[in-house]
C-alpha cells in the first residue's frame, strides 16, 4: 500500500511507529523501498553525503530535482518528502509556493519539507493551499547554521523550549503534515509528540518521536569517521566496500579478474580471418 501523508497521520493515532530515511539516488531508493520503509527524505544533506560541501547552504533547487526525480523513479511504495533548499521559500511566501511546485512536478515528490516555525506559517499555509503537502523541521535546522552558531542541541532552556512548542503548534495550525524534530532534549520531543496531533519524526529526539530518521549514509557508516551521537550504525557498509574496492583493485593487478565466466565467446572461424 502507498505510504501517504493520510497512512502515517493513521499510524500516530494507532501508536505505529513511522519509519524514515534519506536517499539521494535511483538505486538506494529501490533498495530502501524494497526494505519496508514508510517515507524516504530526499534531503538537502546531499550537499555533503553526495556533493562533498562542508554544509547544505549551496545545494540548489536544480540538486534537489535532480536527486528527487532519481528516488521517485525508485520507489513503489515508500512516501517520498524533498527537502527545499536553502533561499528556495525564506525570501516569498511567492517563491516558496514556486519552488514546491516545482519539486513535485520536475522532482516527483510528495510533500516538501522547509526548515522553520511561526515565521514560515504562512508559508506552510500557502503551500499545503496549493495541495503540496509540507513537512516542517524544527530544533536543530541546518540551514541556520550561522544563526546558531554551530551545530547545538536546541530547545534546552525554558525559553528556547517554550519556543520550540510554540513553533511546534503553529506550523500544525498552519496546515504542515508531520514535523521533523532535530537535536531536541527526549523529554520535550515527547511533549511536542502529546501536544500535537500531526506525526513528529525525530533525528536526535529520542524515542518517543512518532518515527524516527537518520541519513542512510550514517547508520551504515558509510561517510568516514564522522559519527554523531544520536546516530546507530546498524552495518559497517563503509569497510565492507573499501575491502570490495582493494579486492577488485587486486584482481585486475593480478590477471584474477576478470575470468573465463566474465568473459564473450566468438567463433574460431571469425577471429582467425582477422589475423
Ligand atoms: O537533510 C536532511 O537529511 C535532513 C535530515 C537530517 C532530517 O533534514
């Protein structure tokens, strides 16, 4: 069955835990979609898992259609949300109606996600007006980075926590789907996830998130020795394909690869009318 926005409202208000990653590409996507998932996230971290940027602040909206169309191709069942680049919605309710349209008609997607509280609420309304369904970001949004000075966990002063609810509510007034909780204290995450009627999907929120999310490159340690704490990583990918790698760069250097099995036959008739 198509996972929708309307199938993982129905899994918050049956207590099902929704499950989320990222994909970036065709192949992945598959693989993921094949697994079960319920929402992939083309996320604007493709700057630096799949563009080798230091951050996601130069990701384009062209990136994010191309990468977006790549997993749309790739799934059957799986929702997928594309995540709106920075400058794409922060500079025009306008823009951002234009810039969603434009990642669900080029990329594909089914619902958008933009990093923000109450000062994108009418944004999230113009959109969701438009029939795009919107996935908000909270706590931790990446692409305030200079804003905040670093990557931080937020919300853990009374003010900044109250803030967070309040954001929390305003973006579900405002028509958004779900909300991605980033870097949040467990305990607060799990009092948005009460006070809210719309899924909360947590990345660093603890357990009591309705679903969860991780950047696939992470949870299979495939992107060096970086390693937030929020972060499991469920297979070691990286070394398995690093070793894959030095076995095939040996085989060639040997003569061991490739082999008879690898290799197209031609009649003997032909070839010696070449010589
Ligand atoms: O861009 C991304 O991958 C994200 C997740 C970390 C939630 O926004």
């Amino acid at each position: 069955m198509k996972n929708t926005v309307i199938t993982i409202q129905r899994a918050k208000e049956r207590g099902e835990k929704i499950t989320m990653l990222t994909a970036y590409d065709y192949s992945m996507a598959k693989l993921i979609d094949e697994a079960g998932i319920n929402m992939i996230l083309v996320g604007d971290s493709l700057g630096m898992v799949m563009l080798g940027y230091e951050d996601t602040l130069s990701v384009t909206m062209e990136d994010m259609i191309h990468h977006t169309r790549a997993v749309a191709r790739g799934v059957k069942d799986t929702m997928v949300v594309a995540d709106m680049p920075f400058m794409s919605y922060q500079t025009s309710v306008y823009d951002a109606v234009l810039n969603a349209g434009r990642l669900m008609k080029e990329g594909r997607a089914n619902a958008v996600k933009l990093e923000g509280g109450k000062e994108f609420a009418e944004h999230i309304r113009a959109i969701t007006a438009a029939s795009i369904p919107v996935v908000a970001h909270l706590g931790l949004t990446p692409q305030s980075l200079n804003a905040f000075g670093g990557f931080k966990v937020q919300g853990k002063t009374e003010e900044a926590a109250r803030k967070l609810l309040e954001d929390a509510r305003a973006i579900e007034a405002a028509g958004a789907a779900a909300v991605v909780l980033e870097c949040v204290p467990a305990r607060l995450a799990k009092l948005v996830t009460e006070q809210l009627h719309i899924p909360t999907i947590g990345i660093g929120a603890g357990a009591e998130c309705d679903g969860q999310v991780l950047v696939y490159q992470d949870m299979l340690a495939m992107f060096g020795n970086f390693k937030p704490k929020f972060v499991k990583q469920f297979a070691d990918i990286g070394n398995l394909m690093k070793e894959a790698f030095r076995k095939y760069i040996e085989e060639v250097e040997s003569g061991a690869f490739p082999a008879e099995e690898h290799t197209f036959k031609i009649d003997d008739e032909v070839i010696e009318k070449l010589y």
